[in-house]
C-alpha cells in the first residue's frame, strides 16, 4: 500500500502547525520514515507551490493557508498526476468466458464512477479540516485523561 499521500497530509500538518521552519529529519522523526523519502515527498508539495525551503535556515514553511490546500491538491501533488487512479483491472481475461468477456467495460465504469466520486469528495476536504479534527481528537482524549 502506498502511504505518500498520508505522509504528504503529516508533513503539511507538522509544517503548518510548527512555530518554526522544520527539516527533513524532524519530519521524519514524526511521520516514523527516513529523511530522504521525506525529502522526495517535500520536493513534490514545493512543485505544486505548498510549502518552500527556508534560505539560510534548514527547514520548510508553508506557502498556502490551510483552508486553501484541498486533499485533491495533496493527492495529486505526491502521486504526481492529474487524475485519481486507484483500481487497475487484470489484463488477461479469457474472451470465450462469458464473465472474461465482459468483466473489462463493466469494472472500468464501476472503478471510473468509485474513483470520480472519490475526488469530489476530495476537493471538498481540507488540510485546515484535518488541523481542526486532530485538534477537537487530542483535546478530547485530555479530557478522557483527566
């Protein structure tokens, strides 16, 4: 399973939320991966106008206000495409079976119509939507703890 796009969602949440600019390592140290990975996640979100290295300090700032980073843009910066793709179909189906015959058109519409309703739920979420419901998450668990 690919974890780009959760770890793209951590990495803004940790920019947008730092008082300062934060690096690769402390990005990492957070996410729990390597600092290069974080580094290759970073270079695509700085493409697509999100976030910018810091000069003369290590560490990113984010570009955009929260409410303005859509969990589409997200997506599509990481996976680095314009589309949602998340079902493939087999390749090789038998044509003399009547279920071979026919699975392709019938899956290809069922995936297409899953995927676009995917990504205008997409668009409608935010990172500032995420920001919120983590914070409205730790303070009810400080009241559970206490």
């Amino acid at each position: 399973m690919d974890t780009k796009f959760s770890s793209a969602i951590h990495t803004l949440i940790l920019i947008s939320e730092s008082e300062s600019p934060m690096n690769s390592n402390q990005i990492a140290n957070s996410v729990g991966t390597n600092a290069s990975y974080i580094r290759k996640l970073t270079t695509r979100l700085s493409k697509a106008g999100m976030i910018a290295g810091s000069r003369g300090k290590s560490g990113f700032t984010l570009m955009c206000k929260p409410e303005d980073i859509t969990f589409l843009d997200i997506y599509q910066a990481v996976m680095e495409t314009d589309s949602m793709h998340l079902f493939d179909l087999h390749q090789n189906p038998n044509d003399a079976c009547i279920v071979g015959h026919n699975i392709k058109p019938v899956l290809g519409s069922m995936f297409q119509e899953t995927e676009q309703e995917l990504t205008r739920k997409l668009e409608k979420m935010t990172l500032a939507d995420c920001i919120h419901k983590m914070k409205k998450h730790i303070q009810e668990n400080e009241e559970k703890d206490s």
